[in-house]
C-alpha cells in the first residue's frame, strides 16, 4: 500500500531507452499544438484521426504496464480506467506553478496520474524538473525511462520548472475509477476496418492524413491570419536541414493567403530538399515527408548497414528550386527564430552533418514502409478483440506478423 500522506511512486529505468526513442520519434513525427504554451502534444485520438492509427501499437503494452503499477500501488485492482494517453513535449518557456491536478472542476474525475520520461535533463533540455511541494522524494529529476506516479489531489500539489533549451517529451497518463471518462470506448469507436487493407499492402493504409493547419500552426492564436508564427512541421524539418519543394510548381504565391490553399499545398505531393540536393522520391503530404525523416533520424546507425543496393534519386537544386524552396519558407516559417528557439536544441542535424548521405536516407524510405506495415498487421489483429471487449489491450497472438 502507498503511503496515505503523500502517496506517490518512483520507478527507475521501467522503460528501456529504444522504446523512449521510438515514442519519441512517434512524437516528432505527428505532434500538435499543445494544451498550454509552448506545449506540443500527440494522443492517441489525434493518430486515428490522422490515419496513423498503427502508431498507437507501441504505446499500449507500456500503458496496460502502467495501470498495472498504478492499481498494486495505490491498492486499487481492477479499479482503473485511462482516461487519457498522450505524448506531451515541453519547450522553451514552458513551465506550471504549484497546483494539483483536481483543483479544476473538470478535472475532478481523475484519481492517479502516471508520467514516463522520454528523455533527459541535461543531455536532451535543461530545466523541467518536478517539485512536489510536500513530502518525500520532494524533487524529480527526469531521467529517460523513469516514471512517476502519483494522487491527483491535493497530497500531491507540486511544479514544474521553466524549460531554458531544448524540448523536455513524455509520455503522460491519467487515471480513474470512474467507467464513463474510460478513453477505450471513443478511441475503438473511431477506429475503421476498412481503413486497414493489410493483405493488399496498399499505401492508402498506412500514409499519415494531417488535420487542419490550425492544429500545426504556432502559436495558435496567430493561425486565423498566418501573418506570424511558423508552423510546427515544417519547423521540425528545417532545424533538422531539410526545406520542401512541391511536387507541382506553384504559379502564384498570392494564392497561398488563405488557410485553405496552405492546407491544400501541406497536404498534398512535395519533394524534400537538403543543401544543394532534391531528392527526388515523392512524398504524399507533409506529415509523409516528416515522418521519414524523424524515421531517419531514429533509425540512423542500423540503416547505415542496409545501404547496399540502394540508388538513391538525387538531382542537384537548381536555381528555380531555390528560388521557390525560399519562397515557400517566408510563407511557412514567418518566424525562423522561434522555430529554431523550440525545436533548434532538441536533436541537432550537427551531430550527423559529415555523416549524412542520401543512400542511408534511401534505405529508410524502404524501412519506414517495413516499420509501420507491421504496425499496421498488429492493429488489424487485435482490433476484433478491443471492438468485442470495449478495451484496448495487448492481445496473444499466434503466427508471423513479418508474413
């Protein structure tokens, strides 16, 4: 049983560092605008509505672990239900005052809160550590693969320090005894078979969808007029080094005043762009293009033995293309500084600026397609199981996913 008083847990290293890595690239690939300022989040709601449904695979063995945890601990078997799962990123500037997390009305359905660090004060941001304003341990330092879990009541009133650099990223659950904030029922709801065509391995199953721009566009309150601010995506991509192209040359940049001619051109066909190079392999949207390139980034040193045989398809810029590459920033990146302010600390493209070569960057187009297929083969074969029970579990299952 947990102490009374301030009933909380700390588990070390309960997550190994691949699986941080993975959410973390989970995360990279598909957040939105958060709950609060400069806050970033992706839940798994948002993944089915994007038609990156597959993406919630990984998370949910760490989620049933999680409650399990929570229920033996707090003495509470069999009592839970997750009311919320989400990948939460703080940047710079973020930060909370000492609250508790029932101390809003519509907040007083949860009971326990669970949160697993993805990464590490330090080596991956600075700032962001966790105060609870009485009882031991009284300061919580994140360490990628520790969780805290904890009452969300008044007996744990605590803080979080400001973020000074980098990008601090989470993965945060809520818990609680009450069956109608139960997440499982909405989220199997929305979920479509039709939408999983696993045996014709069809692109359509598996090519993310973004929503609106106003969901990617920072900050927020800038979204109705795009006259400041960037959006999120393609900041992502340009502190990583990489600018996009459209797949179709565009006759007049006037056209792209309105929010809906900005969604038509983020979502549909583009090209990615590097220094002086195109490469010309056509991705679908720009979720697509950003995927495979946070793809990249987390799978870099294993896709550097999978190079052979890989041509990739790589022209030199030419000055048209730049031309353009730029004129497209100056409409999506208004505000380079702030994107570079958020995102600019958070994996630097440094680190791998003489090791990065197209052929590597060829060979994860082809695993990318490996990985999220066999996420996608899971789904499917667990999704009768969930829609019978009205629950999202692991299930047992027999014969080769890779077949």
């Amino acid at each position: 049983m947990a102490d009374s008083k301030h009933p909380r847990l700390i588990l070390h290293n309960f997550l190994p560092l691949h699986l941080c890595k993975e959410l973390e690239f989970i995360h990279k690939s598909c957040c939105t605008v958060g709950y609060r300022p400069n806050v970033f989040s992706t839940t798994l709601s948002h993944l089915i509505a994007t038609n990156s449904a597959h993406f919630i695979m990984p998370i949910i063995p760490i989620r049933e672990r999680l409650r399990e945890k929570a229920e033996e601990y707090f003495g509470c078997q069999y009592e839970l239900f997750v009311e919320f799962t989400g990948l939460i990123s703080w940047c710079r500037g973020a930060s909370i005052g000492w609250h508790s997390d029932d101390n809003r009305p519509y907040l007083k359905q949860r009971d326990f809160a669970a949160v697993c660090y993805l990464n590490s004060c330090e080596a991956d941001f600075k700032g962001g550590i966790f105060h609870f304003k009485d009882g031991e341990p009284a300061d919580i330092v994140p360490r990628a693969g520790d969780v805290i879990m904890y009452t969300a009541d008044d007996r744990n009133i605590h803080s979080v320090d400001e973020i000074t650099e980098g990008e601090r990223i989470t993965l945060t659950l809520w818990f609680s005894r009450d069956a109608s904030y139960d997440e499982d029922p909405k989220l199997i709801s929305s979920l479509s078979p039709d939408l999983f065509d696993v045996a014709e391995n069809k692109l359509h199953s598996y090519i993310p969808l973004p929503g609106s721009i106003n969901m990617y566009w920072f900050p927020p309150d800038e979204a109705s007029s795009f006259l400041s601010g960037f959006d999120i995506r393609c900041g992502r991509l340009h502190v990583l080094g990489f600018n996009i192209y459209p797949f179709q040359e565009i006759c007049h940049l006037s056209a792209l005043d309105s929010s809906y001619n900005l969604l038509e051109l983020l979502s549909g066909p583009l090209l990615l762009a590097r220094e002086s190079k195109m490469f010309e392999t056509q991705f679908l949207n720009l979720m697509h293009a950003l995927q495979m390139v946070q793809f990249y980034l987390w799978r870099f040193s294993s896709l550097k033995t999978k190079v052979e045989g890989t041509t990739p398809n790589v022209t030199p810029t030419s000055k048209t293309q730049k031309t353009e590459i730029d004129r497209l920033k100056s409409v999506f990146l208004k505000d380079i500084q702030l994107a570079e302010h958020f995102f600019g600390h958070s994996r630097p493209i440094m680190d791998m600026e003489y090791d990065f070569d197209w052929d590597t960057f060829s060979a994860a187009v082809l695993e990318w397609e490996c990985y999220v297929l066999k996420l996608n083969k899971e789904l499917v074969l667990h999704l009768p199981h969930w829609k019978t029970n009205q629950s999202i579990f692991c299930v047992t299952l027999g014969g080769d996913l890779e077949d």
